[in-house]
C-alpha cells in the first residue's frame, strides 16, 4: 500500500513539473514570437530613415542630400 501511495505522489509531483515545462515553453514561445516583432518593426523603421535621409532625388545639376540624422555614403 505504501508502494501505491508514493508512486501516486511521484506522478503528481511529476505532473505538476510537467505543468511548469509546458507553461515555460509557451512563454518562450510567445516571447520569441514578440521579438520578431520588434525586430521587423525596427527594420522598417531603419528603412524609413534611410528614405527620409535620401531626401527628392534631384538632377545631375542639383543634386539633393539628406537632412543629417544618419551619415549618408557618398
């Protein structure tokens, strides 16, 4: 009987563990899936930048640069 009864509180404690592993994982998960986010967010933002930087694109005559926010390559 005392085999029964620490074999039923093993399996509890195991699932309880369980439990804790899946809730991290889907917290990983979420996570991982919120910096993705942030990280496309950020890159379209960099590219807007980069736009606002080449400024009106003028003619060979007048050419037109960037205000200064980010160094431009010249």
């Amino acid at each position: 009987m005392a085999e029964g009864t620490r074999m039923r509180l093993m399996d509890e404690k195991l699932a309880q563990r369980d439990d804790l592993l899946l809730e991290l994982r889907a917290g990983q998960q979420t996570l991982t899936a919120t910096q993705t986010g942030i990280q496309g967010t950020l890159e379209l933002l960099l590219e807007q930048i980069h736009a606002m930087e080449r400024g009106p694109q003028g003619g060979n005559d007048n050419p037109v640069k960037g205000g200064g926010i980010l160094p431009l390559p010249f």
